[in-house]
C-alpha cells in the first residue's frame, strides 16, 4: 500500500567532529510530488541526501522512508527507491548494457532483458549502449546515470543535481524526462539543485537550505511572493547571502 | 506497491547480488587484456625463476634433490595467497577507483554479500593468475603440483582462506584511511613471508620468532607439503592447525572490514571514495 507521505524527516542532524553540516532539520515530502533541495555550497543538501539513502548515519534525528524507519528497514526501503549524481560515476570501463544488468541483478529485476532494452529505448541509449561509459560525453553519461537510476522504476528518485554541466538542449530533455516519468509512475522524486528554472518547472514545493538549517519553505510561487522578487534565483540570491526575510 | 518492475524479495542473502558483483568484475577483465596479463605474468616469472634455481640445486643439493620440485611447489602455493589477497583488495580497489560504492549500496546489497562477492572473485582471479604457471610447469620442468594428490585441495583451502582473511583487513584499511592505504594492498602479505616456512623448514628459523611462524596458516600448509613431498604422509595435525588458524584470520578480516564499514557509513566515506 503506499504511504501519503514519502519521506518523514524529524530533528535531523549530521556532525563531522566540529562541523554541523546538517543541524536538526525536519520536512515531510508527500508521495507523487516533487520537491527541491535548495543552497549554496555546504548548504547541506548532498549530505541531507546521503542520509535518505542510508549511506551516511545520522547524528541525530529519525528518517522515515516510504513508511520505513531508515535505521533499522533499509532493506525493505532500498529496492524501492533510486539515486542518481554526478559526483558518484557508474563504471567507465563497462559499457551502459552491461552496467544496467549489473544494477538490475543488484535490485533483483525479473524479465531483465526486456527492461534493459525499454530503458536504452526510452532514454535514447541505443547508438552507444554497448560502448565503454568513459568514452561518453557528459550529456550521454547523463542519460546512462539516469537508467540505472530508473532500473527498478523507483517510487522515489533522489537527484542531485541532475543537470549539472549539460547543455541546455540536454539538461531540457533530462527535465522532460524527469516530468514523463513523474506523471507515469506517480514517483516522489527530491532533488537538489542549483539551477532555479529547473526548480520552477520541476518542484511543487521547495526547501531552502543554508549553513545545515531549513531557512524557508513553500510553493516557488510563494517564496517568490514572500521576498517580494521576480524570480527564484532572486530569493535564492536573498537567503544565500542572508538579506530578505526567512520565514519563521 | 505500485511498481511495474517486478523484483525478488530483498530480504536474506542473495545469490543474485552476489552474482551481479562477480559478473562487474568479470566484464571488467573481459573487457581488458592487460589485466589478464598481468594477472598471469608474475606468477609465471616467478615459477620460471624458481624453475631454474631449483633445477640448479638439484644437481647442488641433496636436500632438495630428494623431492624435486618442493621450491616449485613452495612458489605456486605461495603465489595462491598473494593472489587470493589480491583478488580481494583488487577488485574493492576498482570500485574505490571507479567511486562506484555509494552507487552499489544504495542498492538492496548488503555488506555480507558484497565480501561474498569480492571472495569469489578472488578465486577466479587466482585461477587466472597461477593456473598458467602451474600448466607451464609441466611442459617445462616436469613438475606438476597435482602429483600432490588429495592433500593439494586443503593446501589450497587453507592459504585461500589465510588470503581472503588479510584482504578484508586491508579493504577496512583502504576504507579507513583513504588512497593512503592502497600500498597495504600490495605489500601486506610480504610482511608474512620470512616466517611463513615458505623456502625452508620453520625450524630454521631463530627459536623466538618460530611462535610467530606457527601464528600464520601458511606455515602449518608449507611443514605439510614438505612432509607430503619427502616423507610421503599426510600430517592431520598441521591440517587441523592451519584450519584454526585460518579462523583466526578470516574472523579478524571480517571483523576489521565490518567495523572500517560502519565507520565509513558514520563519516559518509561510501561518498567520498576515489582519489
């Protein structure tokens, strides 16, 4: 059955001996939506991710995920959800066919072969799926990141930032993309970023994050509204150097 | 659950998990020559060397003459060791390089099956590694380590296992201390050579490091080959000696590799890995 709510965050927080990078934050994320990380470097955002995906232990603080506790349901979560970013690669040596069969047998897909060839369809993969990942260009490996993110049809996508150093042209396919699958699997998907049109179009929800702490949060519409600007790079130019308001 | 994707349960050890990292590793090599190479080169070097310096002290030595072939024996057993550490340092230290970790556990694998994994692959690369200087033996110096008969299957059994232990003590190390700690991958198990009894009888040794000699699997299999190749019998007791001592081993590799784990998923290491 699933969960109204996709992800529970309450009082999360994450110390490196005397640095707090993330200081007891809480947010919920409602299944179906999408909804966006956003700060400056060493906002937080990529370790807030870490800990959703139980690759990084929380200090303190409790991560519900698809109605399981992180802690101790790891197991029954993971196969459920999915990851994709650009500083953690897939094997350059492998080719996309032969990295995608080993993250489906990682993720125990039935009927490998066919949702293999559905992704290389989908994603556009076909004209280099059996060419080493290292001799891709960015755009491609992208693409290839973005398959083995989907190889078990995620119910929640976590992203960081997605399109970082694409092209325009590529980084509006990813988003399109992105808002395919979203509408045809009613998946969460959070993710972060930087780049604010991506947001716009993508989010229905957006946190702001500075130095560990949720600083703001709403509709783009109504962060843009409450700091009285025109755009949300403008609100995010506001938090990221501490002007406007935050919200209480 | 509304997915469209049907998946095995999650829960309990997989066989397919661990298949999925022995087939990354197998289309890795596949997919590179130089690897496979490399992986039989030395050994054959080394039993080309050895070849020769045993044919010298047959016709120099009467010891070695009453079993030709015992520093052959000693070469390719010892080399099934380094391999089998190897195996397992090598094929963790292409996923550090690769920064592939945070990709592979935030899949259902578990830590169990991922060292699972890693051992298998280990005997693979071990086979690939000696098995052609174990067959360039025969054509070449007459020697073939299978005239040990039965008893080589525990010999193997117990320096695979002496190997897998010190490669996952050096994996929890690489995954402690970084790039830093990639020498360990190559230089640890020559630290147990001169009192493994490879070459020569543990009793050669000074009398105060021959308890350190019995502290290594590898000394107790060596006493048992020389017994098999100059008196002809099967010594039990070394057997069940390098057996306990192997459990000493693999659980200190274990134990080291699950606590480098947790400390890697406490400092978000599995993150950060790669130069």
């Amino acid at each position: 059955m699933m969960a109204h709510t996709a992800i529970e965050v309450d009082g999360l927080t994450k110390r490196f001996a005397k640095v707090t990078a993330v200081d007891g934050i809480s947010f919920s994320v409602e299944t179906g939506t999408t909804v966006a990380l956003l700060g400056g470097n060493g906002a937080g955002k990529t370790t807030t991710l870490a800990m959703l995906l139980g690759l990084l232990e929380p200090t303190e603080g409790r991560v519900q995920v698809l109605g399981h506790d992180m802690r101790h349901e790891r197991a029954h979560v993971l196969p459920r959800m999915n990851f994709s970013s650009p500083y953690v690669d897939v094997p350059h040596r492998l080719s996309p066919r032969q990295n995608l069969r080993i993250y489906g047998h990682l993720y125990g897909i039935r009927d490998l072969g066919a949702r293999i060839d559905t992704l290389i369809g989908d994603l556009d993969l076909k004209d280099f799926a059996d060419r080493p990942v290292g001799s891709l260009s960015a755009g491609q490996r992208t693409r290839v990141a973005l398959a083995k993110a989907l190889v078990n049809e995620p119910e929640l996508l976590l992203l960081d930032e997605p399109t970082a150093s694409l092209d325009p042209d590529t980084g509006d396919w990813v988003r399109s993309y992105l808002e395919s699958y979203q509408k045809r699997v009613k998946a969460t998907i959070l993710l972060a970023s930087h780049n604010m049109s991506e947001v716009e179009r993508l989010c229905t929800h957006v946190l702001m994050m500075r130095k560990g702490q949720i600083v703001d949060r709403g509709s783009p519409a109504e962060l843009i509204g409450r700091y009285g600007r025109d755009t949300l790079e403008q609100v995010f130019l506001d938090i990221a150097r501490q002007q406007g308001h935050a919200a209480e | 659950m509304t997915m469209a994707v049907r998946q095995k349960s999650p829960v309990g050890l997989s066989f397919g998990r661990i298949n999925a990292i022995v087939l990354r590793h197998y289309y890795l090599l596949k997919g590179s020559w130089a690897r496979i190479i490399e992986l039989a080169y030395w050994p054959a070097m080394q039993m080309i060397i050895w070849g020769f310096t045993t044919q010298f002290f047959i016709s120099h030595s009467s010891w070695v003459a009453q079993a030709t072939g015992v520093l052959l024996a000693a070469v390719l057993l010892w080399d099934i060791v380094f391999r089998a550490q190897l195996g397992i340092t090598v094929s963790f230290l292409e996923e550090h390089w690769s920064r592939n970790l945070a990709n592979l556990f935030v899949t259902p694998l578990k830590a169990t099956e991922f060292a699972l994994g890693l051992m298998a692959m280990s005997v693979i690369r071990t086979a690939i590694g000696v098995g052609p200087a174990v067959l360039l033996a025969i054509p070449l110096y007459h020697f073939s380590i299978f005239d040990l008969g039965l008893p080589l299957i525990a010999f193997f059994t117990c320096l695979m296992i002496m190997g897998w232990g010190i490669g996952l003590a050096v994996c929890g190390l690489i995954l402690r201390f970084g790039s830093g700690a990639e020498s360990f991958a190559w230089a640890t198990v020559f630290g147990f050579a001169p009192i493994s009894g490879i070459y020569y009888p543990v009793s050669t040794l000074p009398g105060w490091l021959q308890p350190a000699a019995w502290m290594t699997p590898a000394a107790y299999v060596f006493e048992g080959m020389r017994a098999v190749m100059y008196e002809h019998v099967f010594r039990w007791d070394l057997l069940i000696g390098a057996l306990i001592v192997d459990a000493v081993y693999i659980a200190i590799g274990i134990a080291l590799f699950f606590v480098a784990f947790r400390w890697a998923r406490r400092h978000g290491k599995l993150l950060q890995q790669g130069e």
